[in-house]
C-alpha cells in the first residue's frame, strides 16, 4: 500500500541557495565591546558590505599567502628579518585594502542607485499593488548592485516572510544608513497605512538633495583629503624606501635608546592620527 511518500532526495532550489546557506561569522555577541571582537566585527560587515564572493576564510587565506610572499622574498634577497617582516605586513593588508576599496565603490554605485529606485517603487504603489508586489516589480527592474539585495527581500517575502523581517538586513548589508529610512518608512505604512506615494516622492528628493550634497563637498576638500592620505602614507613609504635601500639603516636606527623613543613615539602618533583622520573622513561620507 502505498503512503504518498516519495523517496526522492530533497534538491536545492538556486533560488534560495543565498538565503538558507550559512554565513560566515567571526565576531561574538554585540554585548562584547573588546578590541578583538570590534575587530571581527568591523571584518564581517566589510565582507558583507562589499558584495564580492571571496570568503572571510579565502580572504585570510590570502593575506596570509602575501605575506608570506612579500616576507620571504625580501628575506631571499636581502637577508634580513627586520625588512623582511615589515614587507610581510604590507602584504597582508594588501588585500584587505582592496576589499575596502571595493566596499566604498559598490556603496558609491548604491547610492546613485536610490532615487531611481524610490521613483520607480512610488509608481509602482499608485497603481495600486501592494506594497510586497511593487517591491518584487522594483527589484526585477533594478540593475546590479542594488537589484540583488532587493531580489533578495523579495525571495524572502516569497517564502512567506512579512516586510520588515524581510527587509530588516538590507541596511546592514549594503551599509546605506538611507535604505534604513526606506525600511522604516515601509514597515511603518504597512502597520499604520498612510500615503506611502507622497512618503516615497519625498525620500526621493531628499537623497536627490543629499547626493549634490555629497558631490560638492567631495570636490570642496579634494585638496584636504588627498593631502591626509599623502600625510598618512608618507612616513611608512620613507621607512619602507630607506630600509629596501639599506638594510641595516633600521637596525642602526634601533640601537640607540634615542631612535627607539623616536621611532616608538612617531609610531604612536602616527596610529592616533590615522584614527582621527580615517574617523574625519567616514562621518563626513557617510549615507
């Protein structure tokens, strides 16, 4: 007699393979403030944010084989540990770099994405759809690399999550503290009703406002920015320039307790300034 039950295996479906699969994680619990885990933390959202398909793990496979790379080859030729370790460092945030990098640009392309996507979303809603079929409408519309995260939501309302479950990593993400505000705006009419067309125009030209905002501050302190980046590399490129064509000068420069406080305090400041400046410069680009 037959049950009704096949034994057929379960198949994954490659739409959903982005929602079900496990993510990599390296940072705790958000009641953790320690240095190492602000650290893991500040490394998921950059993998997270930046949208590429390389791994946290791969990544750090990576860094790892650069500096080995870097490391052993200045060790080869020059025959000391000193230079050596210095370029191995330089090889293992090389990569890192590009990442970060690569998450400005695509939050950059996001960006300019949005008021298009906000107009395209409030006509959508005067046509009378509900709210989860015009974001499904929008998200089939919308070009990379906004139109992945939206079909994302969208897959999750599909399989029956509401709106502001599906919506409520979206922010995180992409890193946009504007798509916040759409979430909210959405999940808020949802509950309350109200005139989301006017709301969606409204958001529409304020990040149309922010965006000329944005661009003429840019070009306001080109000057001031690429002149702290220059303050910033500079140093460590002398360092690195002088010990490549000597490799004795550090070592020579350490034997004396007047190099070492000199070379410990200029690292010092120079880490404090990197932190003041790199803080300047993320709250003032910050969307």
């Amino acid at each position: 007699m037959s049950t009704g039950l096949s034994n057929q295996p379960i198949v994954a479906q490659s739409g959903f393979e982005d929602i079900l699969r496990e993510r990599e994680f390296f940072g705790g619990d958000d009641e953790d403030q320690s240095l190492g885990n602000r650290m893991n933390k500040w490394f998921d959202e950059l993998m997270v944010q930046s949208g590429t398909s390389v791994s946290p793990t791969l990544l750090l496979t990576i860094c790892m084989f650069f500096s080995v790379v870097a490391g052993g080859a200045v060790l080869l030729f020059q025959e000391n540990p000193l230079t050596a370790a210095m370029f191995a460092i330089a090889g293992a945030v090389g990569p890192v770099l590009v990442i970060v990098f690569i998450r400005a640009r695509r939050k950059r392309q996001l960006m300019q994405q949005m008021p298009a996507m906000i107009d395209e979303l409030a006509r959508a809603a005067k046509t009378g759809r509900s709210i989860e079929q015009c974001w499904q409408l929008v998200a089939s519309d919308t070009p990379e690399p906004l139109g992945p995260e939206l079909k994302t939501c969208a897959r999750r309302m599909t399989m029956g999550e509401d709106l502001p479950d599906a919506l409520r990593e979206l922010p995180y993400r992409t890193g946009m503290v504007t798509l916040n505000i759409l979430v909210t705006a959405l999940a808020v009419h949802q509950q309350t009703g109200g005139d989301l067309v006017n709301v969606l125009e409204r958001l529409s030209e304020t990040i149309r406002d922010r965006l000329l905002f944005l661009g003429r501050l840019r070009a306001a302190t080109t000057g001031s920015r690429a002149t702290a980046i220059l303050m910033l590399s500079l140093p460590p490129a002398i360092v690195l320039f002088f010990t490549a064509r000597d490799p004795n000068y550090f070592g020579r420069l350490m034997n004396s307790s007047w190099g070492q406080g000199v070379t410990i305090a200029a690292v010092v400041m120079e880490l404090i300034g990197t932190a003041i400046i790199l803080r300047i410069l993320k709250n003032s680009q910050r969307s």
